[in-house]
C-alpha cells in the first residue's frame, strides 16, 4: 500500500495528442498501438525461448509474468518459478516474475515456515509479487476434508508478512459466474468452451462445493483482514459479470485493484448492452484497472502460431478501450463499440496502474 499514497493523491497527468474532441479530450488511434508503451501484467511463460518476448518488443509491451499453484507439489510451482526467472533474468528491462507458493503439503506441520522461507527466497532472487490460485477455494482439502478458503486463519501469517514487506497479491479466488451456470446459460462464448472442457471446475455440476457468493466473502474477509495488503483481483476480481458489483468492491476496498486477464469477453457482452455504463465505469475507476491478457507460452505452439495470435489479441483490447470502432469477437454473439477512453485513461491502464500497484518497470 505504501506505494500508492503518492500515486492516489497526483492529479491529472500530462498526455500529447493524437486526437482531439471538441471538450479537449486526447485519443489515441489504431495508429498509435506500436508507440506506446504498455504492460500485460499477468501472462504465463513457461520456457527458456524468447517467442513471446519477441513480439512483446515489436508491439511496444512488457511483461510479467506468473507463476500458478495448481495442486501439484512444491516441485511443480519451484519449475515455474525457474522459468520466469530464467526469463526475467534474461530480459530485465522487458519481463518481471510474480511467484506462489505450494498448499499440496498444506498439513505439514512446518507448512507455514517452509512457505515463508520459500517465498523470501523469490522475492531475494527478483519476484516482486505473489499469486494465489483458486485451488485455494475449489480443490485444497485440510486432514479432515474441509476446503482449505483464503480467509483460513493459517494464511494470515503469510498476508500479513507480504503486507509489512509491501508485497503485492494477486488473487485468482473463485470463478467467473457463469461457473455455476448451465453451460447453454452462459454469457461467453470463451467461458462456455473452457468449462465444457473443464468439468472439474464448472461448479454448476459441483452443487456440494461453495457457492459463488462463498468464495466471493471468503475472498472479502480475507481483504477486511488486511487492510494494508496491496491486493488485484486477477480477472476482475471475479466479478467480471457486473461492473456496478465490481464498483461496489473498489469502494469498499480502497486497496484492491483488478486486472482484466480472460474476462475482455464479459466487458463486451456488458458494453453490448450498455456501452456508456461500462464506459464511466473505466473513467472512474481509472487508477484501479490493469491491462492483462492471461496468454501463455510453454514452448508447444510454434513460433509463428504464438506471435500472430498474441498480435491479434493485443490489437483487439486496443481497439475496444482506444477506440469507438463497432466491433465483433469471438468472445460474444452480436455488435458491440468500442469505450474510446480518453488518452490519459488508457496510459493508466496499459501501463501507470501497474507501475503504481505492482511496483513493476519505473519510470
């Protein structure tokens, strides 16, 4: 949080034009993708080669990139880790690492101790965050069956660590809400793919886990808790379906922003429906907001195949937040136009938030 203080209280901030409204306002252009810089703050690169750096530098982004706890063991969070810090090693200047810690052993007795030395070892290696997973909510079961929950009194030590170190969290609790949706009642065409072929987590077929509405509060006691916790809400918090109820929480938790990784599809179906609510939304929630895409590399995909659709998708949300082009996606049915934010809005989003919130990549 101490991070923020000088941030929260800056006025407006200096932009050159490329396009002027008849109020002064400045706008940015599909022209003007490549000249400004920006950062994708939550993607997946599991491999030593430099594909995705590659077309990162030619379309003017960097990067972080973030390590996943996927239930695996120690071993298997410890080799993402090598991969991102290979590869932030390699490029300083372009990518930064963001770690997590392993809950597969969560009933060890010197859990918390091995955990707090781990993560000391990332942060002393580079890492300048921590991403929890939402197996803390959906898969991690204690001794005695009981879902392990983020508000768990035995992760407090480790929040409560990452607070006084000014440590940044980024939380991926809980699902979209289509989760607990049949699949034919989904908003998004992306969300209907993925639990279709992800049945483990279509909670819809899971009425025994906890509700959506559970692993939203657990998610808010866990942020009541620790109040000078720095905290994003990966993929709008999980609260991609409403941007009032979005709002709500921004309101209620002056220290937590959100990135918009994998959620771009339900920003299209909200601004489908009514563009100019979405579109205040951005203006007012401008120092809350962080460009992410959730795209990955594990060195499967060729080269070509990678860097075409990374472009494709960076110019896509482009288009949408810098832009009023009618627009079509994959992502939804139907029409939509893009938010056409003014300039100084998209510079916060693409790249000052994260500079402010995470810490990443100082000017």
């Amino acid at each position: 949080m101490k991070r923020l203080t000088s941030f929260l209280l800056l006025g407006l901030l200096a932009a050159c034009s490329q396009t002027q409204s008849q109020e002064g306002e400045a706008y940015y252009t599909m022209d003007d993708f490549g000249k400004v810089e920006k950062i994708d703050v939550h993607v997946h690169i599991r491999t030593e080669r430099d594909a995705f750096v590659a077309q990162a530098r030619q379309d003017n982004f960097r990067l972080v990139t973030i390590v996943v706890d996927h239930s695996a063991g120690r071993a298997e969070v410890e080799e993402q880790f090598r991969y991102a810090l290979w590869q932030s090693r390699e490029h300083p200047e372009e990518i930064a690492s963001v770690t997590a810690f392993s809950v597969k052993e969560w009933d060890e007795p010197d859990w918390t101790t091995r955990t707090l030395a781990w993560l000391d070892s990332c942060l002393d290696a580079g890492a300048i965050g921590l991403k929890v997973w939402k197996n803390i909510g959906m898969v991690q079961r204690d001794k005695n069956g009981a879902l392990v929950m983020v508000d768990d009194p035995k992760l407090d030590t480790i929040f409560h660590t990452l607070a006084q170190r000014d440590i940044p969290v980024i939380g991926h609790l809980g699902e979209p809400k289509n989760c607990w949706l049949p699949v034919a009642e989904m908003t998004t065409n992306n969300d209907k793919n993925y639990f279709t072929n992800h049945p483990e987590y279509h909670m819809y077929r899971h009425p025994e886990m906890p509700s959506y509405e559970e692993q939203i509060a657990a998610r808010d006691r866990l942020l009541e808790k620790n109040t000078d916790l720095t905290f994003v809400g990966a993929h709008l918090g999980s609260l991609e379906w409403d941007v009032d109820a979005l709002a709500a929480r921004l309101d209620q938790f002056p220290h937590m922003a959100v990135d918009m990784a994998a959620r771009m599809g339900q920003l299209f179906y909200q601004t489908r429906e009514n563009r100019e609510k979405v579109r205040d939304f951005f203006i007012k929630y401008q120092d809350r907001l962080l460009y992410a895409t959730d795209m990955g590399d594990e060195g499967e995909e060729s080269q070509e195949d990678l860097q075409q659709s990374m472009h494709r998708t960076w110019m896509r949300d482009w288009q949408y937040l810098a832009t009023d082009d009618t627009m079509q996606s994959d992502l939804i049915e139907g029409d939509f136009q893009g938010l056409q934010l003014p300039q100084e809005v998209v510079d916060k989003i693409y790249r000052k938030n994260a500079q402010q919130w995470l810490g990443v990549f100082p000017e």
